[in-house]
C-alpha cells in the first residue's frame, strides 16, 4: 500500500534557478563542516575548478551537481561531479607524485606495499559506472534525516581506470583462507586526540565482489584522479554505493570479519527511523534501480518536447525505462541514447512528446535485467538513504 508522503517535487518556471538544492549542515562520521547559502556561496578551494553554473554548494564538503546540468552524453564531466567527502581531503602533497603514493596489501600469502607506479605495471581496466553517495535523495524523504538534503544531484557516470582487485591478489599469491571481506582504509588525517575508529573511513565490502568488479582507480574521464575525488589512488566498486569507493586508499585488506570502525559498524546501515545503528542491519552496498527527468524542468511553450533523463540498474544493467506525463496514471517506452556503456553504467534516455497546453507531472521508472522495477515509494530509513521512488522523483511543468 502506498505512503502517504510530502511531495519535495520543484515546480519549475521560466526563468526560475533551476534546482537549487536545499542546504544543509552536515555531520560527517563526527565532524561538522559549516553550511552555506547558495546564492553567494563560492566553491570550495578544493574544487574551485568546477563549473559553478553546473553545481549546488552545500559545504565545504559536499557539493550537488544541479539536475538541469545532467546532459545526454553519458559521462558525467569532472567539472560538474558532485563532491561528498567524509573527512577533509589530505594537501596538495599527495598528489605531488602520483606514481610514489603506496598502497599496503594484506590478508593475501605475500602481503606487501605496493607503489601506483608497480600497480599501473600488474595491468589495466576500464570500467564505465554510477558513482552515487547513499544520501542521494534524502531531500525526498519526510521525516528528514540529518545530513546533506540532496535531492538528485550527489550522482554521475564515470570512466574509471586501474588494476583489478583480483590481478593484484593473483600477483601476491592469492587470499589467505577464511578471509570473506575485503577492507579498504583511506588516507585522510586523523584529527589529533580523536580515537580514529570513530572517523576512520574504513569500508568493508563482500570479497566476491571485489574479486569479480573492484579496480584501484588512478584514472577518471582519461585523467588522473583529482584529488578531490580520491587521487592518486581510489577503490573502484561498480554498482556499489560511493561510500565503498575509498579514496586515497593506503591498506586493501582481506579480512575475517568487517571493520570495527564506526563508518562501517554502525554508519550507514538502513534501519527504521530512530533506531541506532548496529552491525546486524543491512550495509549499504549494492545500489538499486533508479532514473530520474533532466528536462524539460522549466515550463515550455506547446508543441513537441524532448523528454530525457538518466537511468540505471545499480548493481544489475538497466533493461528499458518508462517516462509518465500524468504522474504515472500512464506509461510510454522510451529509448536509450548513445552507446551502452555497460552493465553498471547510466544510460541517458529520450521520449518525444506533443504537449498541449496544462500542467504536467512527469517522472521515469526504469527497470533492470533481471525484471526488479523502480519502486514508486521509498520506505523511510532514519539516515535518509537513497531515495529512488518514481513519484517524488517528477517534476511539474507548465506547457502554455
């Protein structure tokens, strides 16, 4: 039976910003970074590169790309990626020399540390997939969780290239017996006086699928890794939640048991509203099938419209996609534009249509290879994670 919930739906006008995001202070593993409003908001040292007009400041943080900036290309550009770091990201130093950055490896029979230069000798993939934090969409949900409201911004498509997790572990002998997780630790300082289990970010995933997807990334959209986003080195999860997708990764470890650490033993884990976070509650690891409208986002004159948008399976390929004029008392078949990029890929869509003059409530629900079906609504979870409900997820225009 459906929710009753309150619609964050934007209606869009002619000349209206677009979707600016609502702004919010975030509590991040322990650490607090200042909120700001978007209207005078310059971006972040850290990413001051960014294309301004494409993105949403939230924090020093946290930065959305707008919804209207989605293009139809396929790759997210890095100048328009959103930004959600758990700690502050280490200096400039680095990435000073990418190619000494070491990386230790344990839990297989030769355990060692390894260089980014070594690595990018071992051998090299290209993998196409959705990069999307677990918050993405928590600005749809109505009990509103603490944290950065995103709404469909804290998401993109990237091209990511490195070594698999599983030639490494080739090279070093194989994994040692009994070990069932694979525990990634980033290098990001730890606040002197602070017990670093408490803020450490520290994931830990299934060893079956860091065997079968996971890469250390040095490479994005044919770049090196900014720093921002990881650089020199970055765990690659395809169709993992971003969380697991460690940045400046210094211990790849194959281990017994999940970490210990609070980001993993108790953060971000879907539990109803209210209830603390514990190890038993579901991990937030394989996304879900998911797609949203990138325009029209404004209202437009009578006649035809190209309806697009974005869609994907999360950890399965996405098969088709529908899109609603109606608020989905009614459904047509879209296509899909561009190349297929690959299984965890996005696959930006289109759908002609002639609108006559009203007020139209469009959404898209898309559907994965193996037949699961975008969920209308979203049932509440207390930290507000991803929120992939067809029906919040429309927008309002006005054809006149």
């Amino acid at each position: 039976m459906m929710q009753t919930q309150r619609i964050h739906r934007r209606h869009f006008l002619v000349g209206a910003a677009g979707t600016a995001g609502a702004v919010a202070t975030v509590g991040a593993t322990g650490i607090s970074f200042p909120a700001f409003a978007q209207d005078a908001t310059p971006l972040p040292d850290v990413v001051s590169w960014k294309d301004p007009d494409a993105v949403i400041v939230h924090t020093e943080n946290t930065v959305e790309t707008e919804r209207g900036a989605i293009g139809t290309s396929g790759i997210t550009s890095s100048d328009q990626l959103y930004l959600r770091n758990n700690l502050p990201p280490p200096g400039e130093e680095v990435v000073a020399n990418r190619d000494a950055w070491e990386v230790s490896i344990e839990g297989v029979r030769n355990p060692r540390s390894i260089t980014v230069g070594e690595l990018k000798g071992l051998g090299i993939e290209t993998v196409a997939t959705v990069l999307q934090c677990s918050g993405n969409g928590r600005g749809y949900f109505d009990h509103e969780a603490s944290g950065t409201q995103w709404m469909v911004g804290a998401a993109g498509n990237l091209l990511w290239s490195g070594v698999p997790v599983r030639t490494i572990v080739e090279e070093l002998g194989g994994i040692e017996d009994g070990r069932v997780f694979m525990t990634s630790t980033g290098g990001e300082t730890v606040p002197q006086g602070v017990d670093p289990k408490t803020i450490v970010v520290e994931r830990s995933i299934p060893v079956e699928a860091a065997m079968e997807n996971a890469i250390l990334a040095w490479e994005m959209n044919g770049e090196p890794v900014p720093r921002a986003h990881g650089g020199p080195l970055r765990v690659v999860v395809p169709g993992y939640y971003g969380i697991n997708h460690v940045k400046y990764v210094k211990k790849v470890a194959f281990t017994e048991t999940e970490s210990d650490a609070a980001i993993q033993r108790t953060g971000y884990r879907v539990r109803p509203v209210g209830v603390e976070g514990a190890p038993d509650q579901p991990s937030m690891w394989e996304m879900k099938v998911k797609s949203w409208v990138t325009h029209p986002l404004m209202d437009v004159e009578t006649g035809r419209v190209q309806i697009h948008g974005v869609a994907f399976g999360g950890i399965n390929a996405v098969k088709s996609v529908e899109v609603s004029t109606d608020g989905g008392q009614t459904w047509q078949e879209a296509r899909f534009l561009g190349p297929d990029l690959g299984r965890f890929a996005w696959r930006p869509f289109v759908l002609p249509a002639d609108l006559q003059p009203g007020t139209y409530v469009i959404t898209s629900r898309a559907t994965d290879s193996e037949g699961r079906v975008q969920e209308e609504v979203t049932e509440p979870n207390h930290r507000g994670y991803d929120y992939s409900g067809w029906r919040a997820l429309a927008v309002d225009v006005t054809v006149g």
